[in-house]
C-alpha cells in the first residue's frame, strides 16, 4: 500500500526502492581496531581450525638470533581450495555455519589477524587440490580490497615444512609484521617469549579445555630460523598445551555438588545451570592460575563446547570474597538469541533481564532455590578460612627447559618468589668431572650435554627433555639462586652433588653396556 501522509502511526517505516552502497576502503582499518588481546586472537584462528576438523595444532613463533620475525598456526583440517581461500579472505563476507561451529560471525579471522599484525597469509591445501595461498595487507584493504595471491612455489614449500603436521591437508595462517614483536628490543625476545607464551598457554588450556580433554593436540613452538637447516630453522622450545578445567576439582568442597539447577527463562525456555563449589584454599591450577579469584567466580559460559566467558555474575549480583569457591556452567544455544548474545570476540556475554530473573528462580531436582546454592558457597568459604594452613617457603621458579606440567604442578605447590628470573635449564659442554653447573648470573642450571642421550633413550631429546633429572635438580638446587654472598658450605654441597650424580650417570651407562653383552 502507498504512503499517505498525515495517517496513523506507521509500525514499518515506508521505503521507495533500494540501493548497493559497497563498503569505503576505509572500512579496513576498522579491522584494526577490534580491541582483540593478543591471546584473545590466536584462540579465533584455532576455533577455526577445529571448525575445518583439526585434532592437531601447532602455534609456531619464528625468531632469528636478535628479534622475533612471524607467528604462525599450522592445523591438520580439511583445508581450502582457491575458493574457499577467496571466501574466507575476502571482508564482510558471512558464510553458512553449521550447528556445532565455533565460528559465527565470519569476521574472526579478518579482524583478529589484522588487529595484531600489517599482513596476513593463509595457505593452504585439501586431498583434491594443490597448496594454495592468498595474502592480505593494511595497505592492500585501502586499495579497493586488494587480496594477493601467493606464489604456489612458495605456498608448496611452506606446506612441506610443516609435514609432522600437515600429511594430506591442512592449514597455514601467517602474521607478518606483528606489531608487539616490533616492541621488542634487541637482547629482550627470550624473555618476551617466555611471558607471552606463559599467557598463551593459560588462555589456549582454559578456552579450550573441553577439546584438549577430547584429545586435541595442541602444541606452542618456538625455532630459530637463524641456525639448524631447512626452511624454519631449529626448534628451541617446545610446549604441549594442557587442559586447565575451571571445574576440574578432585573433591567438591561440598556435599552434594555439583548440583543442576533449571531456569525459566523468557523467551529461551529452560536453562540448565551447572552449580560447583570449589574445596577451600585449593591450589590446583584450574583453581588459582586463571586469574583472580575474584574475577573468575560466577558464570562459565559455553558454546559448542567451546569456553566463551570464564566468570562474572552478569548483573545477578557483584562479586565478592566469600563467594570465590562459587562457579557455574551454562552450554549456550548454537543459534544465536534475543536472550544470551555472544561477542564478536567470543570472550563475553551479554544476557538480558529475562536471563537473571530465570536464574533467580532456578530450582533443582529436589526444590531446592538458586540462593541457596550461593549461601552454600559462601558457607564453605568462611569454614574454609577458620582453617591452620602450613605455609610453605616461597621459590624461584623452574623457567625455559622444564616441562610445563612439571612447572604447574611446582606453582600449585609452592609459592613463588616476587620479581624473580625462572631458572632455565641448558645442555652445555661441560668437563668430563662435572654433570652439572651453575650460571647465578643468568639464573641457570647448566647439564653436561655428553650425557643427554643417556637420558633420552639414546636420542637427542626435546627442549624439554629428562623431566625427572630436571626436576630433581631443581628441588636440590633452587636455593642457590637469588642469594648475596657464596658460602663455601653451598658450594660444597654442590660439589659433591656432582660427585654422585656423576657416579650415578658412570653406573648407569655400566649397566647398559653389561646388558648389550
């Protein structure tokens, strides 16, 4: 019907015709300036890796022997053709999701890339097609959204750099440019890494814990392209992503938790809340290593398994102290809602009343309410804190070389010395009298590289290999760091420590010699 002015109130606005208006070339630099954190963006790549199928992933940091040159995330999944990679490539484009996608938005890869880093690649290869890359850069959006196309020469050689991981198919994504690596100075990149891939490690093992529990194989690799051969170089570090479950407690700190409570919810039907209550003064990773206790009670909310909000109370209530021990675990619908609506980011929720008014009626199977669930955690964190704890000697921590499962289970045992730099562990050349050394200037445990094979089965071994001689050094030798003045009675003990230990090494090469004969 045509518009006639002057009648009643118009419930749709009149329209006369449509018209294309394609986006400004400044609309890229929009991509720039999404507000992604560093780990917040490379957990977007890795959603979609395991949207393309992948059950193995390496996020790859390549350096030379002075700065930090690339990042990149190798995955084994279905991979792209020329068309998928122009789809996936191209800005503003939403494509189909299926119901169990992580992906929802189409804008993940394109922002969360750009936001980090002055150019983009993506190669790729699929079992039907040839390896294949496309390359978007800054400047390239401003000029009509130019996306180049990567010499297939190139795209082969990357693909068959990375064959441990990708055998048939797979998935390159590269960041040039990186604009937090172009911050760090000369002399600094060791110890950039070591934080930044410490961060990393902790938001990938908490976002992610789900699939790494399902049996993903997540790795954070660091090679020097300056020494060893090939196109990558030589791998200096290398650590194997671990779940870290914000509900993975081995006793509840309550009876009869965890407990399952049903909200109505208006315009969502019933909400399924998973109650916990973590055991007081607990020192499991999952627990204290996520950030503040304060922060983290409150709702886990989850999509498709994958963690998109990891605490807060989401205008229920303020946080407080006493209810650090309370966290809950909502699954969100795969469809988008009116009610609970996801960032773009996948880091946050936004709920609506009608969420919080269903909560506060949330009732279990047996009746019981919502609030009694929150006086219940409140209650095991007072009793908790009446409690004697023994307080333990705080320590420097283990640093480069120890496996990290090791130096999670040292953090969540033992306090740890402010301002310290971890003790690294390196295979030197040493005399033939010495199995290990110390280095006090730089914090480091020096061992005898002439004995490495006999801890590794005779191979070379990883950057963080014998786990068990490490860290038995470590508990002998901790305390011979950070201190002022050299005591000839610690110097003694470390003397003969390597008296033994040498001996010990001596026998246990005697005792493989004997069974080869």
């Amino acid at each position: 019907m045509p518009y006639e002015p002057g009648t009643d109130w118009q419930y749709e606005v009149p329209t006369t015709g449509s018209t294309h208006l394609p986006p400004d070339a400044g609309y890229g630099k929009a991509l720039t300036n999404q507000g992604y954190g560093f780990e917040v963006a490379v957990a977007d790549l890795i959603d979609n890796s395991i949207d393309a199928g992948a059950d193995k992933i390496v996020v790859h940091f390549l350096r030379d022997a002075k700065r930090l040159l690339t990042l990149l995330v190798i995955d084994n999944g279905s991979g792209m053709d020329d068309g998928g990679l122009d789809g996936a490539m191209t800005v503003g484009r939403r494509r189909e999701y299926g119901e169990s996608a992580l992906g929802l938005y189409g804008t993940g890869l394109k922002a969360a890339s750009l936001s980090h880093a002055a150019s983009l690649t993506v190669v790729s290869r699929t079992k039907r097609s040839r390896a294949a890359g496309r390359r978007l850069t800054a400047e390239g959006i401003e000029d009509s959204f130019r996306c180049d196309t990567v010499d297939p020469r190139y795209a082969q050689e990357l693909v068959d750099g990375y064959d441990g991981v990708i055998e048939w198919h797979g998935t390159i994504v590269r960041w040039d440019q990186v604009r937090v690596f172009e911050t760090v100075t000369t002399g600094q990149s060791d110890q950039f890494l070591s934080k930044a891939i410490a961060r990393l490690e902790t938001h990938l093992g908490l976002y992610l814990h789900r699939f790494l529990q399902q049996g993903l194989k997540l790795d954070i690799a660091v090679w020097d392209v300056s020494s060893g051969e090939g196109l990558l170089g030589e791998e200096v570090d290398h650590i194997a992503v671990e779940a870290l479950d914000p509900f993975g407690y081995k006793v509840p700190g309550k009876a009869r938790y965890p407990r399952t409570f049903t909200a109505p919810v208006e315009g969502l039907g019933d909400v399924q809340l998973t109650a916990h209550i973590w055991p007081a003064k607990s020192k499991q990773a999952g627990f204290r290593q996520i950030g503040s206790l304060t922060d983290r009670q409150g709702f886990y909310f989850y999509r498709n398994n994958r963690l998109v909000q990891a605490g807060g109370w989401n205008g229920l209530r303020n946080p407080e102290g006493h209810l650090a021990l309370a966290r809950v675990a909502v699954d969100l619908p795969s469809h988008e809602s009116s009610v609970l609506s996801l960032d773009v980011k996948k880091e946050s929720v936004t709920v609506t009343p009608a969420f919080t008014l269903g909560v506060e009626k949330a009732l279990d199977a047996s009746g019981g309410a919502f609030h009694g669930y929150l006086s219940d955690a409140e209650a095991t964190y007072r009793d908790g804190a009446k409690r004697t704890e023994i307080v333990r000697r705080p320590v420097t921590p283990p640093g480069k070389g120890m496996d990290p499962k090791i130096k999670r289970v040292i953090k969540e045992e033992l306090p740890e010395k402010p301002g310290e730099e971890p003790i690294a562990f390196t295979w030197a050349t040493l005399p033939p009298d010495k199995f290990f050394d110390l280095d006090r200037e730089k914090n480091s445990i020096l061992l005898n590289k002439s004995f490495r094979s006999d801890f590794n089965d005779g191979k070379h071994g990883g950057s963080n290999d014998a786990p068990v001689t490490k860290a038995l050094l470590y508990l002998l030798l901790e305390d011979c760091f950070g201190l002022g003045r050299w005591e000839r009675g610690r110097q003694d003990r470390v003397d003969y420590w390597n008296t033994i230990l040498l001996t010990s090494v001596q026998a246990q090469q005697d005792r493989r010699t004997q069974s080869a004969d």
